[in-house]
C-alpha cells in the first residue's frame, strides 16, 4: 500500500517540466542581480519542486525528465543537483529517480568503501520483487558497465559474500503456492545448522536466497511450531556477531519488511543524531510501496505517528518533502 498522493487529474509532463525550469531561472537571475540588490526571497522555489515532484508518481516522473530534457537539453537530475543542497538534495535525487535507477545507485553506493553497507545491499536484494530486483541488475548493468553481482563479490569477503551475491542474484517465484512437505523438511535442516552453530552452512544460504517467500514463510512458521522459537530468537545466540545480525535482517526482510523498515526509521529518527540516510533511503524507496502498513506498524510499535515523529525530528524543506511523501494531508 503506498502512501504517495497524487492528483486525480495532474498538468501535462511539458507543463511540470516548464514550471521547474523556470523555478531553476529564477534562482539564476537572482544570483546573477545578488550583487546589485538584496537577494533576500530569491533563488529557487523549493515549494514549487515539492508540489510537483513530490506528487508524481514514477511513470510520470519519467516523462517529467523526458519531456525536460528534449525541451532544454539538459538532464533535470543534473539541474536539480545544482540548485539544492544538503538532505533536501539527496531526498529530491532520489526520488526523482526511475525505482530500478535509484536502487541500481545505492547498491553502487553501498558497494563504496566510505558508504559500504552490507545491509543497504541486503535490504534490496530481499525488499523487491523478483521482477523489480532483475530491473536493477539491468540498471546497473547500464549504469556503472559491469554486473551487480560482480561489485558486491570484489567488495565483499567471507560469510557476507556467501550470503550477499546470491540474495542480489535471486530470481524468486512470486506465487504463493507452497509445498508442505518442503517446508517441515527444510525447517528441520535450519533448525539442525543453527543448533550446530553453522550459520553459514551451505543448505541456510541456499534456502534463504532461493525459495519463494511465501515458501519461506511455510517454512519459519514450521520452525516456530515444531521447535518452539521462532527461528530469530535462536540466531540471537551472539548478539556482537555481524553475520547474525545481518542473517536475522534478511529473514525479517524477506517475511516481514514493514517490521524491518518501521525499525530502520525509529532507529534512524530516535538515536543521538538524526540518520538522514537511512531515513531518506526509507522514505524515498518504500512511499510507492509499502509506506501505509510501514506508518501502521510504526504506530503501533511507538504509539505515535511516523508524521509526528519526522516533523519533530527534521525541518524545512527536507522535512517538507518527506512529510509529502509519506502523504502527510498538509503537505
């Protein structure tokens, strides 16, 4: 269920991609007259880029950015790029992005070694769709000329590897069909490797980066009844290890991910300092997918709203946008 709001009836692609350009003009006729007059109201008009970008959803951001290169030559990333800034900027970028082209770009990012992220790696190898997940690798393959598969293996060792470049090479079936007999045998061999302590045994990755979720559920709920723990509750063995850690992401992303995101945001929005990163990253890949059961669990878990708790942990524009698109009713 997504939480973006979009107009019933919205202005033609060529009638956005004018009211940007001319909000970026403004902003440059005002640098350009700063030195002969007080540019105080000047520059670009943030509000104007929210109203139309934050309410648009990604078929008709595409032909925004079609429509506006074709009319002025110029990319609207790029012009976005230099006329915002900070979080605003980061937020806008990759919202404006096509889906498969923002998640092709964080999986790069988090492939860096001064923004590595096993877990942003994770999250989209588990959080998307089978279809969604080969539209990345096909972005990236365009973007960056070489394969996902290929960076996450080069920058990553051990257990992580083993577990990473099979999640982001999965091509799962997305039926809900399940076998009975399946399930009760592979949680029985789970159950067997994780009280062995070989959380990287061979047959653990295997299931967890192959089967389809709704097999995989079949499976977890027959791990929780026939051994009495749910299977994350067992993997909590060593609380410090990494590897577990990023283990037990992977089985609440890939069974429940509004659970995994309502974490990621309260973790990110309550903590010492605000992870703009992470929320950014939340808000701008889920607000087309999931965002209304993310903003129920998040209620239900905190007893506040996820409006509030955004509204009182950001501001200005970037609070603006992300309160826009969680489909905040005033924004």
């Amino acid at each position: 269920m997504a939480s973006l709001k979009v107009p019933a009836s919205v202005p033609p692609p060529h009638e956005d991609a004018e009211q940007l350009h001319k909000a970026f003009e403004d902003a440059d006729l005002a640098v350009n007259i700063l030195f002969f007059i007080s540019s105080s109201g000047w520059g670009t008009n943030e509000g104007l880029i929210i109203s139309i970008l934050a309410h648009r959803n990604a078929a008709q951001r595409n032909l925004i950015r079609q429509v506006y290169t074709e009319a002025h030559g110029q990319d609207l990333l790029k012009d976005l790029d230099k006329e915002l800034s900070r979080d605003f900027e980061r937020a806008v970028l990759l919202w404006t992005l096509d889906p498969s082209e923002r998640d092709a770009y964080l999986a790069n990012e988090a492939t860096k070694r001064l923004t590595s992220s096993n877990w942003v790696l994770m999250e989209i190898a588990c959080t998307r769709s089978s279809h969604d997940l080969f539209k990345v690798r096909q972005a990236y393959h365009a973007r960056y000329k070489k394969s996902l598969e290929e960076d996450v293996a080069y920058h990553t060792t051990g257990d992580f590897r083993k577990l990473l470049v099979p999640l982001v090479s999965a091509f799962r079936y997305e039926g809900e069909e399940v076998n009975t007999v399946l399930a009760k045998s592979e949680a029985k061999i789970l159950h067997e490797k994780i009280s062995d302590k070989a959380y990287s045994d061979e047959e653990i990755i295997r299931i967890l980066t192959t089967r389809s979720k709704a097999q995989l559920n079949a499976t977890l709920n027959h791990y929780n009844n026939a051994f009495g723990n749910s299977i994350n509750k067992n993997l909590k063995e060593d609380a410090d290890n990494d590897f577990l850690k990023l283990l037990r992401a992977t089985i609440k992303c890939l069974t429940y991910p509004e659970k995994y995101f309502e974490k990621l945001l309260r973790l990110s929005i309550k903590k010492l300092g605000t992870d703009e990163w992470a929320l950014t990253r939340v808000v701008t890949t889920r607000a087309e997918v999931d965002m209304e059961r993310i903003k129920e669990e998040y209620h239900r878990r905190n007893s506040v709203t996820l409006d509030r708790d955004i509204a009182g942990d950001t501001s200005g524009d970037y609070e603006r946008m992300l309160l826009a698109l969680i489909g905040h009713s005033d924004a």
